[in-house]
C-alpha cells in the first residue's frame, strides 16, 4: 500500500531490513517481536513515504501490484477489490497504517501496540475507517 510499483516495493523491503538490523539492539522484548517488526515497517514506510516530496504520491499501481492485489478470476470481484484499495489509498497515512494491520489479522490489542492506540481507539478508528471507504468507493 506504500509503493507504486514492484522497484518501489523492492527498496521499502531493503530499507526495512536495514532498519530491522540498525535497531535490533533497542528491541528490549516488551512486545512480541513481530509486532516490534511491524511498528519498524510501518515506520519505515511512513518516513520514507515522506520523503518522497518531489513525486505524486500513490499514483496507481503498476500491472504487477494490481495482478498480485486481484488474483481472481471473478471480473466484478477485481473491481470491487480495486475500488477498495483505491479508497484506502485515499485514508490518511494513520488510517491506512491501521486498515493494513485490520488485514493482516491483527487483533485491536496488536494495531493498538503497533499504534499507540488503545483498544476502543482502535474499534472507533475503524469504525470511522469503514464508513470513510464506504463513502468513497460510492461517490467514485
């Protein structure tokens, strides 16, 4: 949901991995790892989404991205599956950060860790998020 294209998605993974190494001394096991690992991507993303001030951020997706995110072989369901990433792609950055980790499965405790959120925030969050992209995807 950060990148463009397959590139961009390649540097964001190396970025992260470098990240992950540089602060892996300051992981001091208050959380799982995977959540630590999670909060250094999203960060990572989100800095590095910043940075990216001279290019027009979230663009499309390239052919890649969109056969990867619309793997069926149902036409209405790519469409609906595309008309949903084109609305989270319009969330800020928060709101998307929080809707990828809905996705990813965590639970509200986990997106509230990696967010520094509490739980209800996290429901109310969501909540907002969804009638957010419902009001999107019907006005597009």
């Amino acid at each position: 949901m950060y990148c463009n294209s397959r590139e961009d998605k390649e540097d964001l993974f190396q970025d992260i991995v470098l990240q992950l190494w540089r602060a892996f001394a300051s992981f001091n096991g208050d959380a799982k790892v995977s959540t630590w690992m999670y909060r250094v991507a999203l960060n990572t993303a989100i800095t590095r989404l910043r940075k990216e001030t001279k290019r027009e951020k979230f663009a499309g997706f390239d052919d890649d991205a969109v056969f990867e995110i619309a793997a069926t072989d149902n036409k209405e369901e790519n469409e609906q599956v595309m008309q949903m990433y084109e609305a989270i792609k319009k969330l800020s950055e928060v709101e998307r950060a929080i809707t990828m980790l809905y996705m990813d499965d965590y639970s509200y405790r986990e997106i509230g860790e990696v967010m520094g959120l509490s739980e209800s925030n996290v429901g109310f969050n969501l909540n907002k998020i969804r009638t957010k992209i419902k009001t999107i995807v019907n006005q597009g």
